[in-house]
C-alpha cells in the first residue's frame, strides 16, 4: 500500500509538473524596461534573463546608458539643461511561479507555489551620471515583503572610474547576485545567520563604493548598519558600529579571481549593559570562462563569531565555513535557448556543539547549520523573457528530494 500511495503522488508530481510547463507555454508579449528604452532584444545584456553577460554587467556599470545611443524620443525638452525628465516611467514586472514535490522519511509533499514571487521594477537615470534603481516584492509566498533593492548610483565621480551607490542592497553583490542565478536554490552560505546575531550576507542598509583601476583590479568597499533591513524607527541601525566590506578581485583572460574582509560587531542589551558580538568575514571566489558556453563559479568563505548568543558569561568562540560550486552551460551558446546548471552548497558550522542548549533553543527544526546540498537546473526560453525550468534537488543531512518545475516571465 505504501510504494502504490508513493507511486501515486510521484505521478501526481510529475502531472503538475507537466501542467507547469504547459501553462508556462503562453507568449508573454511583452519587453522589460532597459530594452524597451534601446529597442534591443534582452540577450544584449542577459544569457539567459536574469543572468547578465559581460555587457551587461559594463550597460550596469555605465549607469544604464548606451553611449551614443540614448533616444531622444526617452525624454522630453524642457528647455532646462538641468532636468532630465523621462516621458515615461519605466516599470518592469517579474512572476516567478513552481510546483514542487519533496520526499523525505517515507512522507511526500506536493506543492503549487503559483505564483512564488511578483515584483515590481524600475530603474535609470536621474541625470547623465545619476540613476536609481528599485524593486518592490508585491508577493512573495503570499506575504508583501515590500521594497529590497533601493538606491541611488552615481557613475563616474571626478572623472574617474568611480561609482557610489547610497541606498539598501545585498551585502554579496560584489561577490555573486543572489538575484541573478539561475537555481531555485539559493547560495546558502550568503544567507546563513549564527546564533542570535542577524547579520548575514543578503540586504542591508549603506553605501557602496567601486573603483576599476587602469591596470585590470577592481576594488570594492561597503559601509553598512548590519542588521538588515527590517523595519525601524527613528534610528535604522540598533548599535553604534557600522560593518566594513573591503573586496578586490582581477580578472586575466577567461578567469577571474577575488578575495574580501568583513569586519562586523552587534550588541545587544543585557541587564543594564550591553553585550557585543565581533565577528568577521573572509573569503575568496572565482569565475572561469570555457570559451562562450561554459562559465565556472565558485565561493569559499569563513565567519568566526566571539558571542554570538550575546552571553554576559561564558561566551565562546565559533567557525562558521561554507561556498558554492556553480557550473553554467549554454548548451547552444549565449543565443540558444537550452541552458544547464549545476549548483553545490556546503555549509559547516561549529556553533551547535559550542553552544549545545542555546543553538537547541533557537532553533527547533535544526540540529546544526550545517547544510550540504546539489542542485541540477534545465531551464528553456519559449521567449526571451519566458523562461521555463525543471530543478531536482538533493539535501544531504536530512536526505531529501525535491523536484520543482515552474517558469520565470518578465515583461
């Protein structure tokens, strides 16, 4: 009775998962905003959307401007040099949409996440040196989670190859964009917190400063409050200490290398004092390219935490390590419309065997951060800016299969 009931729901899966697809199959009609402006088709910046090309990282870099290339019909003359002022405001909408089954201890779970996500987006230019750029999450897992990505940029600053960016943003940009892979599973290293301290790698509340040095080194610093970007009174930050984020990287050819620093502190109230946690990043990635179809990525990085449950006694000291593996294939090149990719997380943390009863108290679900976990992606464009994909998923430490087929449109 049971292989028949497991039977039974693998096939119900399977169903919805062709169902996914077959809905997925409609034409979306429709361009996202930057292409829009140029009148381009969306692999001049992406292969495929949401994953950006070189050029499209440097359209990103240039303030979301193609240099000699700006449309007069983009603006209207007002007769002031001083107003840019766009005839319309460009606006973006991204659906993310799955149906998931997970089988894990003989119990199976099928799931209709339709859709997972809906956001809305904009972004360009203020003035010639000038853009911002946000996007608000009108739905994710049926909740407003609200605006995320929102800032100011400023290109070019005393005519060098400088940018400054003063807003809310992730703190791994300059690493890898979470928001730009490919997988529904996540770079978890990015998103993982110890004890009750809050800060990880995901959003944050600062300014950014990047600058490409003539001889190829491009070097990035962040200044950040640390505690994300939930919501606050009066005072966004809750402590006095602002975290640093110092980055470089150089790309020779087809690789690239990089190497960061995170310095970070939280306190928290205790009695009638307050009691810190210093901590502190370091870690170092790559990128390699194998010609145009293939792209290579990887993330090492380690956090030690001083006292992370914020323990006015017998605090003692933690190692968190982890990074990702990431193997992109454009099966027909950048132009095709097949695309593979394969992603390795692995998270190793010492925090549950240092503090035993207080990691048991946090977290009821866990029995450690620990997380080893493969992902295999196929994903195909029925447009340019439709996307469907199919993603089996294998969690290591809880031994759990997840398949998930679903589509991501952007118009």
């Amino acid at each position: 009775m049971t292989s028949m009931m497991g039977h039974t729901r693998w096939t119900a899966a399977a169903a919805i998962a062709a169902a996914v697809v077959c809905f997925a199959a409609g034409d979306c009609g429709a361009i996202p905003a930057f292409a829009r402006k140029y009148r381009m088709s969306c692999t001049t910046c992406h292969a495929p959307a949401p994953r950006l090309k070189p050029y499209g990282e440097d359209f990103a870099g240039n303030g979301y401007r193609l240099e000699g290339k700006e449309p007069t019909r983009h603006t209207f003359e007002t007769g002031d040099s001083l107003l840019t002022l766009v005839r319309e405001l460009p606006l973006s909408i991204r659906v993310d949409a799955y149906a998931t089954f997970a089988a894990r201890d003989g119990q199976d779970q099928a799931d209709l996440k339709t859709p997972y996500g809906i956001k809305i987006m904009s972004g360009g230019n203020i003035a010639t040196n000038v853009i911002y750029y946000i996007y608000f999450y009108l739905s994710e897992r049926g909740e407003v989670a609200g605006v995320e990505d929102a800032f100011i940029g400023f290109n070019d600053l005393f005519g060098a190859d400088l940018d400054l960016a003063i807003g809310q943003f992730q703190v791994s940009d300059p690493l890898f964009k979470r928001e730009l892979r490919l997988t529904i599973e996540d770079y978890e290293i990015y998103r993982t917190r110890v004890g009750a301290t809050g800060t990880n790698l995901t959003y944050d509340r600062g300014i950014l400063a990047s600058y490409a040095t003539p001889f190829g080194t491009d070097l990035v610093a962040e200044v950040v409050n640390g505690n994300g970007i939930g919501a606050a009174g009066n005072i966004f930050d809750d402590d006095d200490w602002k975290n640093v984020l110092v980055r470089g990287s150089h790309g020779v050819g087809p690789v690239r290398l990089g190497a960061f620093g995170y310095l970070c502190n939280a306190h928290e109230a205790s009695g009638t004092a307050y009691v810190a946690n210093e901590h502190r990043y370091w870690g170092v990635d790559g990128t390699v390219d194998v010609g145009s179809a293939i792209q290579l990525n990887w993330q090492y990085l380690e956090r030690t935490d001083d006292n992370p449950f914020f323990l006015e006694e017998g605090a003692g000291r933690t190692k968190t390590r982890g990074g990702f593996l990431e193997a992109i294939w454009a099966v027909r090149g950048e132009l095709g419309r097949s695309f593979v990719t394969f992603l390795y997380n692995y998270v190793e943390s010492d925090v549950h065997e240092v503090y035993p009863g207080r990691f048991a108290d946090t977290n009821a679900r866990k029995t450690s951060l620990d997380y080893r976990a493969e992902a295999l992606n196929y994903s195909y464009l029925l447009r340019r800016n439709f996307r469907i994909s199919t993603e089996l998923q294998y969690r290591e430490i809880d031994e759990e299969w997840n398949v998930a087929a679903g589509f991501t449109a952007a118009f």
